[in-house]
C-alpha cells in the first residue's frame, strides 16, 4: 500500500470544481504527474449556474447554461527519474443564452427573423508532458499542448449579427518546476501555461443581407498555477492553489461586428483554493475546501456576466487496493457583475447569482507503484 498522506494527497485535489460564471473550467492542473508509478484518471463534473440580470427594465433570464467538464489522463513512469503525461481537458468554455424578452435580444431591423443574445464557445486541449526528478526532492517538467477552439454567438441588437467559427488546432506549451518531501506530504508546483494563437475561418451573418466568410486571430491567455501541499499533523493535509490568468490576451473583434470587439477584458485575475484534508480510516479520507476570485469592479462582457467568486467544496474519497474513487460537491457565490451595454450610460446589472457544481473522479495503479 501508498503511504496514507501520499494517498490522501491526491485525494483531496480532485474532483476540480471551478468558476461556473467565467470562462475558465478545467483549471489545467498537471496533478496525475505526481502519482506513483503508472496510472490512468478519469474525473467529470457538472455544473448547473444560475445568473440573471436586467438592462433598460427587461430581465435577462437564467442566462448561465449547465455544463460538464470531463478530464482523462495517463501516466507512464519510465524509470526511477522519467516520467511522461497525457491529459485531456476542456480549458476553457461559455454558454449563455438570454430571454427573448431582453434588451439586446432585440432585432432593430424591420421584419427580421428574431433570435436571442446568446454564445456557446468550446476548448478542448491535449497536453503531453515529461518530467525529470533530481536529487533533494527536486524535478522539472514540460511539455506541448494541442488545442481546439469554436464558437457561435448571435447580437440580435446588431442588426441581427451572428458569427459561426471553424475549429482551428493549434499549439502551445507547459513549463514547471516541483520540489516534494514524501515523509510528510510535501509538495509545491509552479507550471507556466502559454497562449495560444488562432486564426479562425467564420462566417458572419446579418438581417442587413451580410454573408460574410472572413478571419480573425484570437489567443486563449497564458496563466501559472502554484499547487501545494504539505502534511500538518498525523493524517492531515493542508492544500492549496493559486492561479493567474492573463485575460486581457483574449480579445476577439470580427471585421463586420460593427461595435467592434465582440470579446475583451481589460484586466488579468487571480483565484485562491484553500483546503484541509483528513484521513479517517485505511479506506476512507475527506476534504473541506474554499475558494476565492478577485473582482475586478469594471464592466464585464455580456458573454460572461460575471466578476469574481467564493466557493465552499466537500469531497471524500475511498481507496481501494489499487484506486482511489473521489466525489465533491461545491457551492459558487458568483460576483456581481456590471455589463457593457447598447451604448454610453447604458449597463446591465447582474446580482445575487451563483452555482452548484458536483463531480467524481477516478484514479486507478496501473501495478508499477
């Protein structure tokens, strides 16, 4: 058998439940590099957000769509100083759709078909890694990440503008660095993510008679992640995570949107998660977690009608021989959120809003531990 707080470790990590409200879902955590010996994981979590606002006395509706989020990964131990990863994940992704009823659902142009403000974008990135340990408890670890991105989005109140985009593959990098004292549980990580550039083919679409094939290039942001962990009495894990995201790297600005940039945002964020682990018996240890997001108090896109978070987590985890099966639940306070609107002075406004989110996760030995 592992060593309890070894066991405990992963345990309390997983399942990964983030903001429901912004775009960012997976958290890119490179975690299953730290198991022993050979592995494979396989985690999925759903989240059901409930946000709403209003703009110019209409109600915007439950406007946050549930989602799932699924996470596969592999690990391969070479020898005593290699190891290699491959992750599935779905970095990052929006859903959102409004009433008919709301402001900018509304198609200004005459006998125009009417649709609703709504934006379903999808990432889905493949990241391989590698990783050498040296001597003290030292390793470095890196790899490449191919990413697929696509989006739909209609602005009834542009002239009834929608633009559909192809799914471009393109690639980036990991860089990290972690030290690990096993004894005791010990462990911090730093992994640098870096953008990603694509160039979408879109089509763009209007009630005007536009029929548009053209280009755009957009970036997902570059972020860094520092994951730790360490022992604190007989049993007793504390964790944590702290992750920077370089939003303003994503701006997305059609040529035929009129108003110009259909997504952007002006400043980076950083998200807290700060959790206790305790191992109750041989089979069985559980986890309490909380987590934060700074708001940034400056108008948001209507596409993610949020800004920041708190989260309370439960999660428990039974081992048996050679798996760990893992589940959680978590509450999300979303932020209040001020909306760019249809012109200077006009603003949506978003309150009082949040999240459920539950997931699993399953580890299992692969016999090389």
């Amino acid at each position: 058998m592992k060593k309890p707080l070894i066991a405990l470790a992963a345990a309390t990590l997983s399942p990964t439940l983030l903001s429901a409200g912004g775009l960012d879902r997976s958290g890119q955590g490179i975690n299953i590099l730290f198991e022993e010996g050979d592995a494979v994981q396989f985690a999925l979590s759903y989240t059901s957000p409930s946000v709403s606002g209003s703009l110019a006395g209409t109600d915007s509706g439950n406007v946050g769509k549930s989602f799932f989020a699924p996470h596969l990964a592999y690990k391969k131990a070479i020898n005593d100083k290699w190891d290699i990863a491959l992750i599935y994940d779905e970095p990052y992704g929006a859903h959102v759709e409004y009433s008919s009823s709301y402001f900018l659902s509304q198609n200004p142009v005459p006998g125009a078909a009417q649709s609703v403000l709504k934006a379903e974008a999808n990432t889905q990135a493949l990241t391989a890694l590698a990783r050498y340990k040296f001597e003290g408890g030292f390793s470095a670890y890196g790899g490449i990440r191919a990413q697929r991105v696509d989006s739909d989005v209609t602005v009834p109140i542009v002239a009834g503008y929608r633009v559909s985009t192809d799914n471009p593959v393109d690639f980036g990098y990991v860089i990290g660095a972690a030290w690990e004292k096993p004894e005791i549980a010990a462990r911090v990580a730093l992994t640098y993510n870096s953008k990603i550039d694509h160039t979408f083919s879109q089509t763009e679409t209007n009630s005007l008679g536009l029929n548009a094939k053209s280009e755009s290039e957009i970036s997902t942001p570059q972020s860094v992640n520092l994951d730790f962990q360490t022992g604190v009495a007989q049993d007793t894990l504390v964790f944590g995570t702290i992750r920077w995201v370089d939003w303003p790297q994503l701006s997305y600005s059609p040529p035929n949107y009129a108003p110009g940039e259909l997504v952007g945002y002006s400043n980076s964020t950083i998200s807290y998660t700060l959790g206790v682990g305790r191992r109750f018996s041989d089979e069985f240890s559980g986890a309490i977690t909380i987590g934060y997001e700074t708001s940034e108090d400056e108008p948001v896109s209507n596409l993610g009608p949020t800004d920041g978070y708190w989260s309370i987590g439960l999660g428990g985890t039974y081992s048996l021989e050679n798996a760990k099966i893992s589940g959680g639940v978590r509450y999300t306070d979303i932020g209040d959120a001020t909306t760019d609107g249809a012109g200077p002075g006009l603003r949506g406004n978003f309150s009082g809003n949040h999240a459920w989110s539950v997931g699993f996760q399953v580890t299992y030995a692969l016999g090389n531990s």
